[in-house]
C-alpha cells in the first residue's frame, strides 16, 4: 500500500489506476490510438474538408451502433480540420451537442449559444431560462458574425431531439443572411431510418451525405483495449485479462465503449475488493455490469411497452425449454405482464413494431423463417444477451421495479415487492 500523505482518509497514490481519464466515455485519444477507422476518417475529413479552405463544407449524417467510434471520429475529424483551417487563417470553431440531454431545439440552441459565448467571451447576457428559441439563435449569429469565419456543429444522438427545425437554421443561415459564417454540420444517429422521419422541407435544406459505421471485430477491439493499458499502473493487469475484455465485447456486440467500460469497472471492483491486480474475474464480473447498463441505455429513450416486450421475451426464454419465439408467443405473455403492472397492452402488430426496434439496436436477433405450407412464414425472436440481464435492466425503470425477478432457475420468480407472480403461469 503506498504512503498516505495529507488527509489521511485520502491514498495519495491509486494502486490501480494512473491515467483514468483514457477509459472516460468522452476522452478523444490521440490519433495513434485510434484503432480501424482510418476509412472512416477519410470519409468524414472528405465532406467537412473544404471548411479548411474558406470554401462550404457538406453537411454529413453518420449511422452505426453504439460504440463504433462514430462520435470520437466525428470530433476527431472536427478538431483536426480547425486546426488546419487556423493554419489558413480561417477562424473555425468547434462545437459538440449531446441532443440526449438537450433534447429539444430550445435547449440545443441555448447549449450553443452558451457554447460560442465561453470560447468567445462574447459580452451580452445569454439567459438560461425564460426567453424562446429564436432569441438564442440571434446570439449565435452575432457571436458567429463576430468572431468565426466557419463552424463545425456536432449533434450526437440527433434522433433524440423532439423536432429537427434546428437543422433548416443552421443549414439555410447563410443563405438567409443571419451570418458569413459557414455552418457545416455532423449529426449522428443509432437510427439508421432517422432520415425517413425529417420533413421534406428540411430533408432538402439540410442536403446531407449518410455514412455508415460497422461494428469493431475483435482483433481491433484488441488493439483498442491494448492503447488503454497505460490507463492501469504496472503489471496491475494480469495476463489474458486484455484479451478476453475485447473478446467478451466482440460477441456481444463489437461496442468498443462498452469494452472499455468493461475494462474500467474491473479496475473499480479490483480497487473496492483491495486486489492488488485485475484478473480476468474481475472482467467476467464487469462485463456483467456494463452489459446491464448498455441495455438501461439502449432502452432508456424507449416506451415501457418496449421494455415489457424484452421482459416478455426474458421470462418465455428463462421459463421455457427455447432461445427463438415467435412474435405472437411473446405478445402473449407480454399481456399478461401487463395486467401485472395494470397497463392496457398495444396491438400485437405494435409489438412486432416494438420488437424490430430493439432488434435495430441490437438487443434482439429476429429471423423471418418459414412454417411449412399450413403455417407461413414467421419471425423468430432471440436475445443477444442474458435474459437475466434484461430483467435486471427492465426492472430499473422506476415503473416497472415490481416485476418478478429470477433466482436463476428457470421457471421461478421472485416479486419485486409484494407481487408474488410466476410468469410461466402466462401463456
């Protein structure tokens, strides 16, 4: 144990940890840390590059699932292409909106207002509350008159804003004279048909391209877990502990920010139990948590009538003798879970709507196959994870923590509270 120095409540030296920061969700490592998005790079420099020589950028909509590098590349790219347009003598700014919590287009554009008045020490007051939108977008056109020859606006997780009018203004601000300024915009999205629901007027003013992110395999995922070892002090991580993390992430998702969480929270529980090493327990532990909170965030924008499909899917897998059920053999059982937390149930076409989502996510696997003659085709439901992590995930929303839990063997429940119920009493 290192010497304490100070308070003694506090270690002066972390016996696990030296560099935290490379495993935080918004660390953007340097670019020899960037690990299988060399194409990716080029494709994002090649539509805002032009903003780097006083000229109009595209605007760029980029797609993929979640952790495979689209908002590190994304600010990665606009970093770089501020630099080389400073070099030009271009006054080009970045700035990086997360629409998950500024979810609407008052709150986006008071978070950009804010923005460009602490890189700029603009004067004027912005107030935070009580004024509309269109008096903060008059603070970004003068603060943009003022101070910027181009801007690169990154809006992550767009589909999460309640509408997309926010686009029409950055896009057409130039051409309806609020300011000089270039405004090239990224917007990236887990929903790969976030296009089909922009109004047709905004569709076309926005103009924009669509790139496509795949999945990190494993030997990349390596690579990536391999660059985030200095996070650690020496010889904390134990042999195979690094390669089974990326080997874990890469089955069950290829989510390089998931694999790093995984990684960090071994650390954690490493440090909690008093370990001096991480072992690969320590990851099998950990990627149990993260799995857990990658499904809560999956679902976390999603209806309670979402959440109670997976559950519906959970509970016939835990309680049945199969891993693939039909979409009428989950809306089933999904009823009956519905009478538990008294909630009228959708349409079972609703729940089919339901389960394709999730099954964009990633959550679910769903096959269409075929019933013979008599039976027609069908889609086939499975997880791509635990069903005990599902419930578990399930179960934290507030709404829903009496559903039944399982001890682990199959068929049995135990309440959340007081409801006492065995699901597999449901058809």
């Amino acid at each position: 144990m290192a010497d304490q120095a100070g308070d003694p409540l506090f270690h002066s030296h972390d016996p696990i940890f030296d560099r935290k920061e490379l495993l935080h969700v918004g660390h953007v490592p340097d670019e020899d840390r960037i690990v299988g998005r060399d194409d990716e790079i080029e494709s994002v420099a090649a539509e805002v590059g032009a903003i780097t020589r006083g000229d109009p950028p595209n605007n760029v909509m980029i797609y993929g699932k979640t952790g495979t590098g689209k908002s590190l590349i994304s600010r990665h790219v606009a970093t770089r292409a501020q630099d080389a347009a400073r070099t030009n003598e271009i006054d080009c700014g970045v700035l990086y909106i997360d629409c998950s919590e500024a979810n609407t287009e008052t709150r986006a554009t008071r978070q950009l207002a804010l923005s460009l008045k602490e890189q700029t020490g603009y004067q004027e007051n912005i107030p935070v509350r009580g004024v509309g939108t269109m008096e903060y977008y008059q603070h970004i056109w003068q603060i943009l008159e003022a101070c910027f020859d181009a801007i690169i606006v990154i809006l992550d997780e767009i589909d999460k804003l309640d509408n997309s009018n926010i686009l029409m203004q950055l896009s057409r601000a130039r051409e309806a004279q609020k300011t000089d300024a270039y405004i090239g915009v990224i917007g990236i999205s887990n929903k790969v048909k976030y296009r089909e629901t922009l109004d047709e007027r905004i569709d076309s003013s926005f103009g924009h391209r669509e790139l496509f992110f795949h999945p990190y395999d494993a030997s990349q995922l390596r690579e990536i877990m391999r660059n985030r070892e200095d996070a650690f002090q020496p010889d904390v991580l134990e042999d195979g502990t690094i390669e089974l993390c990326a080997a874990l992430a890469a089955k069950k998702h290829g989510d390089a920010r998931k694999a790093i969480e995984i990684l960090k929270e071994a650390g954690e529980l490493a440090r909690r139990t008093g370990s001096e090493t991480v072992s690969e327990d320590h990851i099998q532990q950990a990627q149990e948590v993260a799995e857990i909170n990658r499904i809560e965030e999956l679902t976390s924008g999603a209806t309670v009538h979402a959440k109670l499909a997976l559950y519906a899917l959970a509970s016939r897998i835990i309680t049945g003798d199969r891993e693939t059920y039909k979409t009428r053999e989950v809306y089933e059982r999904y009823v009956g879970i519905c009478e538990l937390v008294a909630t009228d149930p959708i349409t079972e076409n609703g729940l089919y709507r339901q389960l394709k989502e999730q099954a964009f996510l990633g959550v679910i696997e769903s096959e269409k196959t075929g019933g013979g003659r008599s039976q027609g085709s069908y889609l086939l439901h499975r997880l791509v994870t635990d069903p005990k992590h599902i419930v578990k995930a399930v179960r934290r929303d507030s709404s829903l923590e009496d559903l039944p839990t399982y001890d682990g063997l199959a068929g049995t429940t135990t309440a959340g509270t007081d409801r006492d119920a065995d699901l597999s009493s449901f058809s």
